[in-house]
C-alpha cells in the first residue's frame, strides 16, 4: 500500500547522453531517499515491469497520482514529462520513477517525476 508519494517532475539532467552513464542524482524531495541514483539503477526497469514487483493496486495508484499516460501503442508504454518513457528505481520500500530519453537528436533528458513510500 502506498503510504504517502511527492510529485516533483524536476529536470536532473539534459546534453549528451555519454555524459549521463557516470553520474549520480540524489533526489531533492520531502520524501528523504538517502540514496544516490546512477544511471544504471532505472535505465533497466522499464516502468512497466514495476506491476509485477509491487501489485496491481500500488502500480494503479503511482499511475493516477503521477498522471502517467500510455502512448496508445502496440506495448503500451508509459510517458512522462515531455513524452519521455517511464522508468523506475527501487530502493527498500522506496520507489523512484523517471522520465527519461533523446529529447533531440543527441540531446538526452532526466526527469525525476516522483518518489512514493510503500508500506
């Protein structure tokens, strides 16, 4: 059960995706991660596959609290700020989603778009 979530859709990165693969984010938000995230903690978890890790229930209400929409696509993908897929990172009982992708060609975007507590 979500327990308590904090929307923030800030921008963490934007340039060249080569200079993304070694940094490390520490999300700002009222819900304290205390972790610093690299790239390669979301880049592999498509944000679909995070239904099968936490329940239908849970991931129907991180998609309504966040307003996430599908791209009415085939796979059915989720989109975030600026049309970006969705991607996730969890942590404990911490659960981080962003939005991520080439905005233009050779020019990369981060978004964290929210963090959500789960009991």
């Amino acid at each position: 059960m979500i327990a308590k979530y904090a929307m923030t859709n800030s921008l963490l990165f934007d340039g060249n995706e080569s200079e993304i693969i070694d940094r490390y984010f520490v999300p700002d938000t009222e819900i304290a991660t205390g972790v610093a995230i690299k790239f390669n903690d979301f880049a592999r978890n498509a944000f679909e596959d995070l239904r099968a890790i936490i329940g239908d229930a849970d991931f129907e209400t991180i998609i309504q609290t966040g307003g996430f929409t599908t791209d009415n696509g085939f796979l059915k993908l989720y989109k975030g700020s600026e049309g970006l897929r969705l991607y996730f990172c969890k942590k404990g009982n911490t659960i981080m989603v962003f939005a991520y992708g080439e905005f233009q060609p050779t020019r990369y975007k981060l978004y964290l778009e929210g963090v959500w507590k789960i009991n």
